[in-house]
C-alpha cells in the first residue's frame, strides 16, 4: 500500500540467553506505519521495540513473519530501499576534534551525498549557527542533532530514531522534539521508539503500543487515547461512603483517591453532580480527568507484567 511506509505481519524473534533459556523478543507483532508523518513505537524497555527496527534494518534475522518497507520486501529487497532510509539506532561516532561542518563533509564524501547538502541539514536541524564549532563543545542535545542531520544527507523518506532522547536535559530533548516535528510537516516519515510516553504524545500524529513484543494499540493519538480508559471525573465530596454508594447505583465506577472520588462511567459529568444533589449531597470540586497515552498503556498492559 503506498500509504504505508512500515508493515510487519506476524514478526517474531527469539534469543536464547547464556543459560540455554528462550527468550521471546517479538511475538507475532502486526505494525503498520503511515507514509508521512511521525509515528511513536511505543514500549517500556524490554518490549521489542530495538529488536524490531533491527530487524526492519536487517540487522537481526527474524524468525517468522514478513516486513515490507515502501511496500519492498526486507530484508531481500533492502537494497532496493536503503537509499530512502536514514536511522539512528545507536549513538554514531564523530570526530571530537573536528567541527560539525567537517564531520558532515566527510560522511557526504564516504556516501556520495552532494556537499551543498552539509549546509542544508544544518539548518534543518538548527545547527547552522554552530556547525563552525569542534563536536566536543556541543551539548548532547546538539549532538543527537548533528547525528540526525547526518542521516538527513542523503534526503531520507523515511528517518528511524531509537529512544533518541535517552539521556538529554528537557532543553535537549524538546530540540529533538522540535527537529522531528519539523520533519513530520515537511512529510518524511519519522518512526520514534521510545518509553517516555508523554513526551512522544506531543510530538507524534499517529502511535503504536507493544508490549512483550506484541501490538496492544494502534491508530492516531486521539483514537488511542480516545479507545482506552472510560471518561473520568475527579470529584470531592464530604460522604465519600453514601456518595460511592449513590453513583455505583447508577451504574458508575467509583474508587477512592486520597481526598477524592474518582468516577467513570458518567454520561456527562454533571450527572454526578445531579445524581448526588438529589440526595443532598453537594460537590465542593468535580475535574474531569484528561486521558493521556500513558494511562492509557499503564490500562493496556494490565496484567502483562509490564
């Protein structure tokens, strides 16, 4: 489908550990990832996600199942695609000594990308001003920057990063956040790995949850969010008990949190308010409790052991 960029049926992979035990990495994990865009592959650590752009980049072998990148199969048709991929899987080595400006130039030259590209993604990734500068007096942010820009030299579809953030300050990883959300409008296709998921829900269009190297969700932001955890009202109230009692007559779920009643099921929250007046009971505070995707994976992981 030329609207996919990524497609997974039935991946899986095993490893054995130094004991002879099997490990299973990824278990029959169906993916699809939109043309366009940046998608968060989302997981705690340990989930799959590494294993499963390893596999993608045909670095690691699969066991079972088939993998279609641009709509070509990998790894057999890998070469006929690898020129429109660009990924970070783990951290690339620079010259320390030398300016961002002459790391780039180099690897344009090993890789046959044109020179006036140096320059172009540069700026792209809002390096210009210090590409003059020695790599070593760049901040991490800067650095994971200059590393997305050099895999932006060969002008990439599609641009995978694993846990690019790990390890950077929140000026560093909202740079990064900045830079693929630029990326995103510009079309490429941004696949981002990562278990901070309340960091990726700002800057991603479309999301995919495994755990235990299989899918638990997938779709937009909103959908995912939207198709997890009941609506929910923060509500306080003096009766905790004779409130319970009240609003689980009508069909809610109430359980305590601290000071206050948290409620789903309402049609609306102010038929909590109206069901517990009409016993005389009078809400001092009623919120309603945004859904966010990492409620929503903590509820989708439930008994996973995750």
């Amino acid at each position: 489908m030329s609207d996919v960029a990524i497609s997974t049926r039935g991946l899986r992979k095993t490893y054995r550990t130094r004991r002879g035990r099997k490990v299973v990495a990824v278990q029959g994990l169906d993916l699809d990832v939109p043309a366009g865009g940046v998608h968060g592959f989302l997981g705690p650590n340990g989930s799959g996600k590494t294993t499963s752009i390893r596999m993608l980049l045909g670095l690691v072998r699969s066991d079972a199942g088939t993998m279609t990148v641009f709509g070509k199969t990998v790894p057999a048709q890998l070469p006929e695609v690898v020129g429109r991929v660009g990924a970070i899987v783990e951290s690339p080595k620079f010259f320390p000594a030398f300016t961002g400006r002459k790391n780039l130039e180099l690897l344009a030259e090993a890789i046959g990308a044109p020179r006036t590209r140096v320059g172009e993604v540069l700026d792209q990734t809002s390096l210009g001003e210090r590409g003059n500068d020695r790599f070593r007096s760049y901040s991490l942010g800067m650095k994971q920057r200059l590393a997305i820009a050099a895999t932006l030299l060969k002008d990439p579809d599609l641009l995978i990063f694993d846990e690019p953030t790990n390890g950077l300050d929140p000026a560093g990883i909202r740079e990064i956040r900045e830079t693929m959300r630029g990326l995103g409008d510009r079309g490429k296709t941004v696949l981002v790995s990562s278990h901070i998921l309340a960091e990726v829900e700002q800057v991603a269009d479309t999301v995919s949850i495994i755990g235990h190297g299989r899918l638990l969700a997938s779709g937009t932001v909103a959908e995912v969010i939207g198709g997890g955890a009941a609506p929910t009202v923060k509500v306080a109230v003096a009766n905790h008990e004779a409130a319970t009692r009240i609003l689980t007559a009508a069909g809610m779920t109430v359980r305590a949190d601290g000071n206050y009643l948290l409620v789903e099921g309402a049609p609306e929250p102010a038929d909590v308010t109206r069901r517990l007046a009409h016993q005389e009971l009078y809400v001092s505070e009623l919120v309603p409790v945004r859904a966010d995707l990492e409620s929503v994976f903590l509820e989708l992981t439930e008994g996973e052991g995750l």
